[in-house]
C-alpha cells in the first residue's frame, strides 16, 4: 500500500519540474519541490514495510532471491530519492543536471514498481495462492526469471526453482 506514494509522486515530481522548465510554468516548480520530498518519506515508510513483510513472509526460494533483489535496489533508490529531495529543496528551480538524474531516478522507480508486481503477481509473493492466473505459472515467473538471471551473472538455472 505504501509504496504508491513515492511512485506516484516521485513520477509527479520530475513531470512538474520538466513542465515548468519547458513551458514556463513557474506554479508547477513548488509541485515538483514537495512532490519529490513526499515521495521520498513514502519510500522510508514503503522501505520500513516491505522489509518487515519480507521477514514475516514464507517464501519460496525463487521468490525469496527476488525479494532480495527488490529490497537491494530499493535501498539503492531510497537513498537517491533522499539525495534528489534534498537536492531539490536546495534548488528555486531545478537544473539540467538535476533533471537527468531525476529521470534516471524514475527509470529505476518504474523498473522497481515492475520487478515488485513481478513478486506480488508472477510469484505470489505476500499474497494467498489464488490458482487464478491468466498465464501458466512458467510464462508468469519468465520475465522476472530472465531479469533476475541477468543481474545475477547468468548463474542461476530458472527451471531449479520450480516446485
């Protein structure tokens, strides 16, 4: 649940400033300024959530290594969202250099977002089997599978997992 908020406003934020810059808006700078700064405490609170679950949660091995993937790079992106808040609050308005990093800061919020629903949706991860998927459990587990092996070095056989 909580992990929304830095998702939505973060994306809020770097939309506003990129707005304010390129069509001379100045109302949407002090949008992008809280946006970013919001969204940054969210992701204390989802950071704060999402390892308590992982903790409580019975996961299989696969989804387990995922959920250690997710919480790595999530402390990754915790700490550039609390740079880039700070950052922004210290800038009337935002630079060029701060916008290039705030759209990396995106790119990775939304491939964060992705491998989480990956967890929640392909995996099963927090949730009660349901049985009621649209797609075989294999081509579900696939995407985050081949991602998961990628960062990892190739190293891992995807079938070892299944149960």
């Amino acid at each position: 649940m909580f992990v929304h908020y830095p998702i939505a406003l973060g994306a809020t934020s770097v939309l506003a400033d990129t707005a304010a810059l390129v069509a001379r808006l100045p109302s949407l700078l002090v949008l992008g300024q809280w946006s970013m700064a919001i969204a940054a405490a969210g992701a204390v609170i989802a950071a704060i959530a999402g390892y308590w679950d992982m903790k409580r949660d019975d996961l299989a091995d696969e989804t387990h290594e995922l959920v250690h993937l997710h919480l790595k790079s999530g402390l990754v992106l915790l700490t550039a969202l609390l740079v880039a808040a700070v950052w922004r609050w210290s800038l009337a308005e935002p630079t060029l250099f701060y916008l290039v990093f705030a759209w990396i800061l995106l790119a990775g919020i939304a491939l964060q977002a992705w491998m989480g629903g990956e967890i929640v949706y392909a995996h099963g991860g927090g949730v009660a089997a349901a049985g009621q998927g649209t797609a075989p459990e294999e081509e579900a587990k696939r995407p985050s599978r081949e991602l998961y092996s990628l960062l990892s070095g190739g190293t891992k056989d995807s079938k070892q997992h299944d149960r």
